[in-house]
C-alpha cells in the first residue's frame, strides 16, 4: 500500500500538469445593442507556457448586412475580415495579446454575428466566443450584458467518446435549436426541444464521431451560446 501511495505522488503532478492549459481566450464584450454606428467587442488572450506559441485567430462570420465593414485586431495589427480570414500571432511566453472585433454599420440597420476562434498551432489546442451585434434607429444601449434567457449549465464528460450529457438552465418556456458543429460550421447532429423553465436534461450517443473539437451551440432564435466538445476514441 505504501507503494502504490509513493507512485500516486509520484505521478500526481504530471497527471495535474496534463490538465493545464497553454493559453486562455477571454472575450469581455459578447453582445451590443443600441444605436452606436461603430463598436469595437474586445478580448484577450494569455499564455500560460514558458515558450513561444503561434496563436491562429479566426473570425467565423455567421450573418451580417452586406454593407457592414468588419476588421480584427490581434496585438498591434487590424486587418480586414474579408480580406484575410485568418492572421497568426506569436505570443511570447506569459504574454497577453488583445483580441478584438470591430463594426462599421456604415448606417445600415440590422444585426450581426460571429463565432471568433483561437488556436495554438503546435498543440492544436482550441478556444472560442460568439460575440453579436445589433444596429437599432433608436437608442436603447445596453451595453455588453450576455442574454440571460438561458445558459449551458454543463456538458459531461468532457472529452467524450460514447455519450454525452448536457445540462440546460431554461428561465422562459419556447423551443430550443441545439446543433452539434464542426469547426468549419458543418452541422453533425441537430435537435429542436420545447423546454420549461428549470435545468433541463438530455443525451447524445456520438460513438460513431471521429475524434476532434466540436461546439454544442443552443439558440432560442434570438440568442446563441456555445461550448466546446471534444470526441475522443
């Protein structure tokens, strides 16, 4: 017994330095609406490694009016979406990089949405957010608060190889699209669900997915969240 407790402590700070991750993604501002004809939804990400990582940042474009000019700043450099959708970073060890969207409505009214992926391109290591967007006549400002209609409450276990579990936290009654995606936005499994307020439950075998990072996604019609999923085999 003595030894097997030796080689559990032993093993316990690899097991614990396995867990860890090179880098977090944090998006502070997810969603505006009001009548600001230019708003920038800002973020960043730090490292968590003691040596260099090329980080990859993707701004997915879900929808947006056509006249909408739409650029992302990585550091210090801002580029046009439509013109490079992706730009590389390289993050020095412990360093803090700013990540943000800019939108220029250009004064036509509508409402916008993306999906901004972050990837370390060595550990292939996978972060996201959706941010939105809404460009009303009239003010009625409410900053960057997230919808509170509803939330994932947790998904389990994460990784996953068979089934997977989902819990929701529904606040009002209606119909609930929930999407299995890939990450180039290809959806894998689609469900509709009329739920009731309080945490509601359900199951997905994924056993015949291939190994890789997906994004559970939940919309009510107006408000979209987002998490992370890994198969593994």
């Amino acid at each position: 017994m003595k030894r097997i407790r030796y080689i559990f402590l032993l093993l316990m700070p690899m097991l614990l330095a396995a867990q860890t991750n090179d880098f977090e993604y944090t998006q502070f501002d997810t969603v505006y609406t009001g009548d600001s004809s230019y708003v920038e939804l800002h973020g960043e990400v730090v490292s968590f490694t003691s040596s260099e990582q090329n980080i990859s940042v993707t701004p997915v474009e879900l929808s947006k009016p056509d006249s909408w000019l739409i650029y992302y700043c990585v550091g210090p450099a801002c580029i046009p979406l439509q013109f490079a959708p992706s730009y590389t970073h390289i993050l020095a060890p412990g360093d803090t990089a700013a990540i943000s969207l800019e939108i220029r409505s250009q004064g036509e009214l509508g409402e916008g949405s993306w999906m901004i992926f972050v990837v370390d391109s060595s550990s292939m290591e996978i972060d996201s957010a959706y941010v939105r967007m809404e460009y009303l006549t009239t003010s009625i400002d409410k900053g960057f608060n997230v919808p509170k209609n509803f939330q994932i409450s947790n998904i389990y276990p994460n990784p996953v190889n068979a089934q997977v579990n989902v819990n929701l936290q529904i606040n009002e009654t209606g119909d609930y699209l929930v999407k299995l995606v890939s990450l180039t936005g290809r959806s894998i499994l689609e469900r509709k669900y009329s739920l009731s307020p309080g945490m509601n439950h359900f199951s997905w075998n994924v056993s015949d997915l291939h190994s890789g990072n997906y994004l559970l996604t939940v919309s009510d019609g107006g408000n979209l969240h987002t998490q992370k999923v890994v198969i593994v085999k």
